[in-house]
C-alpha cells in the first residue's frame, strides 16, 4: 500500500514542474512582447514629436510597409537560427519598423486629441489580454484556423491596398478596421495556444529561446494590428 500511494505523488510532483515550466516559458514570451511593445512606444514617440522626423518616415511609408511583410516571412527563420545575436536582432528589427511605421498615424492623432491613443492603447490591452488569456485555457484545438487566419489576412491586405489607391473610401476604411479587429482576436487566442503547445520540457537553450522569441514576435504582431485598427476605429468614429 505504501508503495501505492508514492507513484502518484512522483507524478504529481512532475505535473507540477512541467506546469512550472510552461509558466516560465510563457512569462518569457510576454516579457519579450512587453518589451518590444515598450520600444515602439519609445521610438513612435521620438518620431512624433520631431515634424522632419515624421515628414522623412512619412515619406518612405511604402518602404516600411514592405519591409514588416519581408520581417513576417523571413524572421521566423533567423529567430530559429542558432545564433542568439540574430534572433534578438530579427526581432527587435521588426519592432523598429514598426515604431517608425505607426509614427505618423500616431503623431497626428496626439496632435489632434492624445486621448485617444490612449483610449485606443488600453482598449488593446484589454482585448489582447482576454483574447490571449482566452487560448491559454480553452480545451479546444484551434489549430483547424490557421489555415483560414492566413487566407483572411491576405484577403484583408488586398482590400486595405484596393481601399488606399482606389477607392479612399473613410467607411470601407472603418468596416476593414472592424473586420480586423475581429479578426485578430481570434488570431491573438490560436497564436496563444499554438506558443503554449510549442514548449516542451528539457529543450536546450538555445531552443527554447527562440521559442519564446518567436512567441513574442507572433504575438507583438497581433498586438500592434489591434492598436492600429481599434485606433482607426476610433479617430474615425470621433469624425463623424
């Protein structure tokens, strides 16, 4: 009987370090995000409060918009090259362009009523952490939307581009920004959950770095697609 009763215990004790594990690993995505969403704070601010700062970025807009799709392809695969200084470099190069991408729709909003960024930001926050909270805890496999994640956010680049150079419609912009918003909700929730299946007990350093790497830049992706929509929501709907 005594020997009975210690095999669970031993199992408990390792179901207890693997839960530790998973904790800590997870806490390392969120740090790095954190972090990345706190320079781009930093440098979209830096870039806002200098007019020839702004009209440079503003200029070359296209080049950033392209350069963070390049980012998206390519970076996964140098996060998970075995060079710590590369993956740290992909990722903080994909939160520069970022922060200097967003620097002028956040500009003129803060020139115009700073509130609203801020409204916009903890309305993000919000969103983010219950979303994500959500796909740490669900039961259920959300892995069957990946596929249909990918196609829709094709889908909705096509039609921001087709609103931009056609069509400038200020409504079509608000129904994409709503789509999206939407959208990455649900993306922010499978993300989660695919990070949380990525970990595996034992992985070497290395490994496990650009795991949680990879994690956070999946994540500050998400992140930072809501604060630009739900920011665009909201200047439009003070508009009107």
């Amino acid at each position: 009987m005594a020997e009975t009763r210690y095999q669970p215990q031993v199992r408990t004790q390792t179901r207890a370090e693997i839960d530790q594990g998973l904790r800590s690993y997870m806490l390392g995505v969120y740090n790095y995000m954190a972090l990345g969403v706190a320079a781009t704070a930093i440098i979209t601010m830096a870039v806002a409060s200098n007019p020839a700062a702004m009209q440079a970025v503003y200029s070359l807009k296209w080049i950033f918009f392209f350069a963070i799709l390049g980012m998206g392809f390519f970076a996964p695969r140098l996060i998970f090259s075995a060079n710590a200084a590369v993956a740290h470099g992909a990722y903080w190069g994909y939160v520069a362009l970022w922060g200097l991408a967003i620097a002028p729709m956040v500009g003129t909003y803060l020139a115009i009523d700073p509130g609203i960024v801020f409204r916009a930001f903890l309305i993000t926050a919000v969103t983010f952490g219950a979303t994500s909270l959500a796909g740490y805890i669900t039961k259920r496999d959300l892995s069957g939307f990946g596929a249909f994640f990918m196609m829709a956010s094709i889908g909705i680049i096509i039609a921001m581009l087709v609103n931009v150079f056609f069509v400038q419609s200020t409504m079509m912009s608000l129904i994409t920004s709503v789509v999206v918003v939407l959208l990455f909700a649900g993306v922010t929730a499978y993300e989660t959950q695919q990070i949380k299946e990525m970990y595996i007990e034992g992985d070497a350093p290395g490994v496990a770095r650009g795991k949680s790497i990879f994690g956070a830049f999946m994540l500050y992706g998400s992140f930072i697609t809501l604060f630009i929509h739900i920011l665009n929501i909201l200047g439009i709907m003070r508009q009107e």
